[in-house]
C-alpha cells in the first residue's frame, strides 16, 4: 500500500483524538472566571493530552518520512498504536474529573506506557521492511527518550497509589521531554 493512504488515516484518526478531547470540555453556567476555577484540573488535562497527542503526530510524520511503502506489518504495527491513542480521550476525562484519584492517574499512565510500547513496535516495522534498513537504523542510534520514557511511565503508574500529583508531574515531565520533535530520521 502507498504510505499516503497510512498517513492520511491516522492524520484522520489524530484529528478524531484531539476533536473527542475538546468535546469532553464542559462550558461553566456562569460567566464568571470563578466559574472556570473547578474545571482547571479538567483543562490541565486536555492540555496535557493534546501535546501528547501531537508529540506522537510529529514524530509519527517524521518516521514515516522514510517509509517507502506499508507493508502489512506496518499497516498493523500503524493501528496498534492508533489503538492506544484512542484511549487517550477516555482516560484523560477520567483523570481530568478524579484528579486525585490513583486509579484513573494508573491508568492514564497505562495508555501512555502502552502507546510508546506501540510506537516503538512500529519503529521497528517500518526499519525492517525499509530497504536500507542499516542506513535507517543507523540514523535512529541511541533513543534516550524512548528507552526511559517507558521507565518514567512505569515509575508514575506505580506512584499514582502514593501521589497521584508526582504522577502527573512525572507525565508532563516525559512530555517536556518530547516537545522537540525527534529529528533523527530527518539526516537521511
């Protein structure tokens, strides 16, 4: 398959992510800024998810950029991660509402660890059927980011049940980290 049918479907898809996040806002009765104080914890986490959301846009228009055609696999390996961004709405609406409840925090950080999981998984995918895979692989090198980021998510899954506010700090901690886009594939 051409990889513009790919890129276009999860352009679609993101877009779909993001505009579910918005919709999930709710406009206060009252025109008042008191009245937006309550829904900080729910806008926090909007904002949270949306870089999220386009860290994972960029840098999935960034490898891609070096994806000749899709493969199966990569069709694959494409909507397992689309999968778990899809999450993403879900449970930040639940950890926007419950912000000091562990579960929700758990689980938010669950979708977070399981879609870097996926993307590392179609990273993988797409050097392996790229036909200078060596080149490729070469040019990704050492991911910093993406080896501990797991590990942070792990640390803040397991923290949510001591303090569900180290975890969030752990979570926009890992997106600060990921705010410039990774540029590796871009020397090829």
């Amino acid at each position: 398959m051409n990889k513009g049918r790919l890129e276009a479907f999860s352009d679609g898809v993101i877009a779909i992510i993001i505009t579910i996040m918005v919709l999930q806002l709710t406009v206060p009765k009252e025109p008042t800024f008191a009245a937006l104080l309550p829904l900080m914890p729910v806008f926090l986490g909007y904002l949270l998810s949306f870089v999220y959301v386009a860290i994972y846009w960029n840098n999935h228009h960034h490898l891609l950029t070096v994806c000749d055609n899709a493969s199966g696999s990569v069709l694959w390996a494409n909507m397992h991660l689309l999968f778990w961004m899809s999450l993403i709405p879900f449970v930040t609406a639940w950890m926007g509402n419950n912000p000091a409840a562990a579960i929700p925090t758990a689980l938010y950080g669950a979708i977070l660890l399981l879609s870097a999981i996926a993307y590392e998984i179609l990273q993988v995918r797409i050097v392996a059927v790229h036909p200078d895979a060596a080149r490729v692989r070469d040019a990704l090198g050492r991911d910093f980011k993406g080896r501990f980021s797991p590990l942070f998510y792990l640390a803040a899954i397991g923290l949510a049940f001591v303090s569900p506010v180290i975890s969030h700090l752990i979570y926009a901690a890992v997106a600060l980290l990921w705010i410039v886009p990774d540029r590796r594939l871009e020397r090829l």
